[in-house]
C-alpha cells in the first residue's frame, strides 16, 4: 500500500506542471506629431490593416490638440516599448518626454522614422526657441537616423525609385517590387549619409541628383537598430508596396 501511495503521489506532481507560457505580443508605439503628411490619419490605418493581423500590440501617441509640442503618455508607454515608430516634425517636447526617447535609444531598442522623422526634433535657426522645460535634439538626424537632411526639392514629379547598390539583398527588400514603388512627394535632399548607414533605396526626379529615400543605421553603443525612409506621403501609404517594405522594415527592426 505504501509504494502505491508514493507512486500516485508522483504522477499527480508531474501532471501538475503548467504548460510554458507563450512569449508576449511585441509593443509597437507610434508617436505622431507633424501637419503636413496626414500620419496621423495614414499610420493608424497602416496599424489596423497591416501591423495588429500580424499580432502586434500597438499603442498610438498623438500631439495634444491643444499644446502640439506636447506627447501626453508618451513616458508610459515607452516603458513597455519593443519599437518606436516615428512620425515628428520640428517638435519641442517637454524634457522629461524627449529624455524618455532618449533613454529607449540608448538602450539598444529599434526604430522606424517616416518622412518628416529626419527633423523631428530639431529647429531652423529662425524658429521661437524651444519653451522652458522643453528640450530639441538638433543632431537627431545624423546621430540616430544616420541623414543629414537640408532641404526638399519642390513639388512636381514623382520620385523614381531604384535599388541602391549593393541593398538587394537586404531583408527589408524581401518580396519588395521596387518596380512598383513611386514616390507621391518631394524628393528629400539627405546626402550624404553617416558612415555605417547602408542605402537601400534611391530617389530620382529630373535635372537632379538621386538622393537616398531608404536605410538602415545603428545607434549608440548598443546598436539599435534603425530604419528610415523619406517616402510617407499619403499617396504612398495607398500604395501595397510600400505598405509591405514598412512592415518588412518593422519586422527587421524587432529582429525578426
């Protein structure tokens, strides 16, 4: 009766054992602040058809409509941020907002920057200085992103899109008709690039030189990954290629 006892009591045991439990969802977090592009209209739909079917948890971090320099659960939701998604443009958030940005750079986490994103943070010389208590990053572009964004050329043609040397073989380009991307804006002038970036794809307009549209940059000592492009007008948002590079580009960036 004894061994029998001790023998049930060590079955109950090893069925007991719960099952593992299955690695959380990654945390995207789009922080969307600009007036020109409509991504606050473009990148939450880009969520909703593109990013939560492929079991991304995302959270949207919208300017305050009353203070547009101002990102009102931005802290809070960085803290549990896997990706930073970009979408700024000559903001001055509060400091504690910006060091927040700052903190997630440097700990080795990715982003994605769209369009206005290579002068999110960052005022021209005739701009009212940033307000008390707020913060600019006037080097965000060359040191994160990898850019050194001057200027766009006026609007008119669209932008020819061509492979980058050497950038065809890159993950982010998988499955990609670089055939079928146009872009709907003015071409961004962003040469040259930092050193370490790696072009991926190029931008033409008639009479000009090409300028890249499309890299990828590492950031800080922990190499944070980081893609960008100058593409995001909301005419490229209609376009399925595009839609498919930035999902490629915010799979890379997670490391997937």
């Amino acid at each position: 009766m004894t061994k029998c006892f001790i023998v049930f009591v060590a079955i109950l045991v090893s069925v007991s054992i719960p099952a593992a439990t299955p690695p959380q969802s990654p945390h995207l977090v789009l922080m969307i602040g600009e007036d020109e592009y409509h991504t606050w209209e473009t990148l939450p739909e880009f969520a909703e058809r593109d990013l939560r079917p492929r079991g991304y948890r995302v959270t949207i971090v919208n300017q305050d409509a009353g203070d547009k320099n101002n990102f009102p659960g931005l802290v809070d939701a960085l803290r549990t941020a896997d990706l930073l998604v970009l979408s700024v443009r000559r903001r001055t958030p509060p400091s504690e907002q910006l060091d927040a940005v700052r903190a997630y750079l440097a700990a080795g986490k990715p982003l994605v920057g769209i369009r206005t994103a290579c002068h999110a943070f960052a005022l021209r010389p005739a701009d009212p200085p940033a307000a008390a208590a707020h913060s600019t990053w006037q080097d965000f572009d060359p040191e994160v992103l990898g850019g050194h964004y001057t200027n766009h050329h006026a609007e008119g043609p669209p932008t020819t899109v061509t492979l980058a040397p050497g950038g065809g073989t890159h993950p982010i380009l998988k499955g990609i008709s670089v055939a079928g991307l146009v872009g709907a804006g003015s071409l961004y002038k962003v040469s040259p690039l930092e050193k370490g970036t790696t072009p991926l794809l190029m931008g033409a307009i008639p009479g000009q030189p090409a300028e890249p549209v499309a890299w990828t940059h590492l950031y800080g000592a922990k190499h944070a990954r980081v893609f960008y492009t100058s593409l995001g007008h909301p005419n490229d948002f209609k376009n399925a290629e595009f839609r498919r590079l930035l999902g490629n580009a915010v799979a890379w960036a997670l490391g997937k």
